[in-house]
C-alpha cells in the first residue's frame, strides 16, 4: 500500500510540473498566491537559494505534505488544522502581496499575456471595431 501511494504522489507531481498549468493565470492572466511553490518544491531538492526565489513559503507546503504522510503528524494536524490553516492562509496572503509589490512583473512572477479573459477581450474589441 505505502508503495503505490509514494508511485501515486510521484505521478501526480511529474503530472503537475510539466502538464498542469495554473488555472488563476491561464484566465487572469496574473499570477496566483501560490504560484511558484510546485517549482520552489522541485528545486528544493537541488538548490535551496533557488527555491526560495520561486516561492518563500515552500518549506511550510512541505511540512504540510510530510505531515499527511506521517501517521502520527497526522492525528496532530487534525486537532490543529483550523489554527495551522489560518496561518498559512495570512502568510500566502502577505507573502503574495509582497511579491507583487516587489517582483512582479519579474520570474517567477511573470505576466501572461495569452490568458483567457485577454482574449476574450481582445474578441469584443475586434467585433465591436467591425459594427462602428
């Protein structure tokens, strides 16, 4: 059982890194409070400085995911879930303002400008230019 799920969290996270892309800026177009953290997880592994660049709460992601794997951190996270989520949710909130205040438009907080609503946008003003 332990071994399929370990080959389970490995699929999912080569699904992520090189499939998934995140849906806030595939619409939007701006980068979410979370972006950053996959790739900062990945680089962890081989350079930590590099890792933190991508996203400076990534070893709180990984203690969390440790933690749901660890039987006893386990029971421990479901007695303190609500406090521990309500400090991740104030640390992603404050770390992202601060990084779109200080590195955005910059990697790894770029700008994408094929998002959804751009195009969309972009589809109104070329139909509204035909009739005027």
């Amino acid at each position: 059982m332990p071994a399929a799920v370990f080959a389970a969290g490995i699929a999912a996270v080569v699904f992520i890194v090189f499939f998934f892309k995140c849906p806030i800026k595939a619409a939007t177009g701006f980068p979410c409070p979370g972006c950053g953290m996959t790739r900062a997880c990945v680089t962890a592994f081989y350079d930590i400085k590099g890792a933190f660049f991508m996203h400076p709460l990534f070893p709180v992601a990984m203690a969390a995911g440790a933690a749901f794997v660890i039987p006893r951190s386990r029971e421990y996270m479901k007695c303190h879930a609500e406090r521990f989520t309500n400090v991740c949710v104030f640390l992603l909130i404050a770390v992202y303002i601060w990084r779109m205040l200080t590195v955005y438009p910059d990697a790894p907080m770029e700008y994408n400008e094929n998002n959804f609503i751009g195009y969309v946008i972009g589809c109104v003003k070329a139909i509204s230019e035909r009739f005027v």
